[in-house]
C-alpha cells in the first residue's frame, strides 16, 4: 500500500473518529469526509509544488516531498539532468560548427524562407558590405544592391554562381565575388561566397603572359624564316649570306636569352625561399658583376661606359649566390643597355641606418617618367619597346630582380627623373648581412 493511500486512511478514519465521538452516525459520515477533503487539499498543494518546480526547470531546486510526490520528483529531476547535459552538449557542438563556419575561407549566410539572413560568418560580411551582427533579420537582397543577384535571387534557378562586384580598396577597383545559393529545409536557403579577384588576376596575367610570349617569340622566328627562305630560294654572294647569317644568329641568340630568361623566373617561382646558410662577400659579388658590365659596354656601344664601383662597407651578404648574381646583373645590363654610350655608371654596397643593406646602380641616362615606375617589375613591359629590342632585352629582367628581392626578405625601389637618369635599388633585411671582419 502506497503512502499517499495510508494518509488518505488515515485522514478519513480520524475524522469518523471525531464523529463518532459525537455518538451520531452523520456527524461520523461527515467527519470522514471532512478527512477526505484535508488529504485532497493536502495532496492538491504538494501537486502544485510540484508543477511549479517542473514550469521552471530547475533540477537543482527540487522541492523536498517524499511519498509518492517524492519518488515522480526524484525521477523528474534526473530526467531533467539529462536533458540539460544534451543541451549542453548540443550547444557546445553547434559552438564548434559555427566557430568552423566561422574560420573558413568561404563566407557562409543563411537565409530564412523570406530571404532575410539569420546568420551570416565574418568572411561573407566582408566580401557583401554588411555586418554580421546588426543587420540580422535584414533582407539580403536590400544588402547587396547588384543588378546580377538581384535577377538572380528572382529567376530562382540557382544550379548556377554568379559573380559581383564585391567593396574594394577603391570603387575604381572593385573585389570580385563568385557566389551561389543551395535551397535546403523549409524554404530556407544557404548562400556560399568566395573572393575570387586573385583567381581572376591570375587568369588575366596568364593571359597576358602567354599572348606576350607568343609575341615575343613569333618576332624572330619570322625573320629567321624569311632569311631561311630567302638563302634558299636566291643564290647570294658571300658577304650578303655573311651578313643574313649574323642576322639570324641574333635572333637565335635572342630566342635563347627569351627561353633562359623564363626559364629562370619559373624556377624562382617555383622553389622554396634561400635559407640563411650560406654568406658571400659583397666585394665579390660587386666585382663580378661590374667585370661583365665592362665587358658588355665594349661589346655593343661605339663609346664604352664610364663604369665606376662604389667603395662600401664590408659585408657578407647571406643568400644564393647564383640568384644575387642574376639580379645584380640585370640591373647592371640594363644600366649599360639604355644609358647612352659615354655615360657613366654607378654601383656599390651601401647600408641604412635601419640596419638595412642595398645594391644600388645609378646610370646618366634618359630616366623614366613617373607613369611608368609602378609597372617597371612587371613580366615584358617596356617603356620603349623599340629601343628594348635594339639593345636585346627581353622585359624579363626586373621581374627577376624583384623576385630575387622578395626570395631574401627584401624589394626592389627606383628613382628616377627624366633626363637626369635613374637608381635601381635592391634592399634586403638585416637578417641578410652582417659586418665582415678584416685583418
């Protein structure tokens, strides 16, 4: 027998007692049923406790009953544990999933079946223009006021991505957004966004490179067809085969330089950055590469050079040497190459104050206008592409400075005025050199 069972008894048979003391069979029945209605007032009030423990949910907070009410309290409260501990770990999982979200390169916004974003990573605010956290609730298409998307999200074919214009450094410079909406649930819709400016960059540059490599190539192998043809089909004394001859072997030759050129811009893309192992005099480095630039004055100008190496401080230089060369070379060719024949040329080491180093080489020459400076780095651009090609350049060899720059921690400057010539500077960091102890 239960115990609310015993009580109930109990209450009756007390208030019957009453009664019957009163030596009347209705005040008997009456007082039993007086009984009665104390336990039900009784068990009603433990009942409420009860439910107004259960309406909060507080397992921690049990009333203490015992009996029958105690035992349903008891198992309430350790069902109300579990389900706290789901929760719990329910929370903490989609924490996690949203912090994951949240870190990736992609941006992420969640659409209600109305359209209005109800959450929305850091990565897709930045790449649409708006915050994650205040413009929750926001029509997406009030957000992102493009023609594209608009007729996008209206024809409501999304088998498809799109691309925007996304906030960039300048509107003259928009980012690119690729972005497309996979429908799931009720309705609800998620949109995934990617910057894609980079890619379309690259894709342009790829572009540009090949067409110019076509370019570049198809130059010389039509005059060597030409001069193939023409050796062929008509009989030429000796001095004009001589001279189609030396024609052709320049343009071999150019060819050649074009191919190693790029040859060497793939492997410095191409391969890990130089470490600090290895250091070099800077002396060495000066001479040799003035020693080939006093070697290629008296080979193509009528005048030869002034070409005059600066005294520096000793250093060591720490890097790969055949790179370090390759750059320090092409400044010192180029200085020969577009300095009129009879001006001087100078270079040397020479160090900041910020603890910096820098090869620098200064030529008298016609100097470059200041519209052309930000493009000098890039592959096959030239300020003066006939006079580049007269003196065989190939517009390769900034683009390797730079990269050799960059390789060593450091970048490349140039200063220049029209008329009065121009400085190539290659700067590496501190961590590139250090004193060189003599004696």
């Amino acid at each position: 027998m239960t115990r609310r069972a015993i009580e109930l008894l109990l209450l009756v048979a007390l208030g019957a007692v009453w009664g019957w003391t009163k030596e009347s069979p209705a005040i008997t029945f009456a007082g039993g049923l007086v009984g009665a209605l104390a336990w039900s007032f009784l068990d009603g009030m433990r009942a409420r406790r009860v439910l107004r423990w259960l309406n909060k949910g507080e397992a921690t907070r049990a009333p203490n009953l015992g009996g029958t009410w105690g035992d349903l309290v008891e198992r309430c409260r350790k069902v109300i544990k579990k389900l706290e501990k789901k929760a719990q770990s329910s929370d903490a999982r989609l924490e996690d999933f949203l912090a994951a979200i949240q870190a990736s390169p992609n941006g992420v916004v969640l659409l209600d079946a109305s359209g209005r974003i109800e959450w929305s990573n850091l990565t897709a605010a930045n790449h649409l223009g708006f915050d994650p956290q205040t413009d929750l609730g926001q029509y997406v298409r009030n957000m992102v006021r493009n023609p594209a998307f608009t007729a996008y999200m209206a024809g409501g074919d999304f088998n498809h991505e799109i691309q925007i214009d996304g906030p960039g450094p300048r509107p003259s410079q928009p980012t690119k957004i690729s972005l497309q909406i996979h429908p799931y649930g009720k309705k609800r819709k998620l949109m995934i966004t990617r910057d894609v400016t980079a890619v379309q960059l690259a894709e342009t540059m790829r572009r540009d490179f090949v067409a110019n490599v076509s370019h570049e190539i198809r130059t010389p192998l039509t005059v060597l067809s030409g001069f193939v043809e023409t050796m062929q089909s008509i009989p030429l004394e000796d001095a004009d085969r001589s001279r189609y001859l030396d024609l052709m072997s320049q343009q071999a030759h150019r060819m050649q330089t074009l191919v190693s050129d790029l040859l060497t811009l793939s492997r410095l893309e191409g391969s890990p950055s130089p470490g600090a192992g290895e250091w070099i005099d800077s002396e060495e480095l000066l001479e040799h590469v003035v020693s080939e630039a006093r070697g290629l004055t008296q080979a193509i100008s009528g005048t030869p050079h002034l070409i005059e190496p600066v005294e520096g401080a000793n250093l060591w230089i720490s890097g790969a040497k055949t790179e370090l060369l390759s750059a320090m070379s092409n400044l010192m060719s180029n200085a020969v190459r577009y300095t009129p024949g009879g001006g001087q040329i100078r270079s040397g080491w020479r160090m900041r104050a910020d603890g910096w180093v820098e090869f620098f080489v200064s030529d008298t020459g016609p100097g470059i206008a200041a519209e052309h400076l930000p493009r000098l780095t890039e592959r096959f651009y030239r300020v003066d592409r006939s006079r580049s090609r007269e003196t065989g350049g190939t517009g390769l060899g900034l683009a390797i400075v730079k990269h050799v720059a960059q390789r060593h921690g450091g970048h490349i400057d140039v200063h220049s005025v029209v008329g009065e010539g121009s400085t190539f500077v290659i700067a590496l960091p501190p961590s590139r050199v250090r004193a060189r102890v003599t004696g």
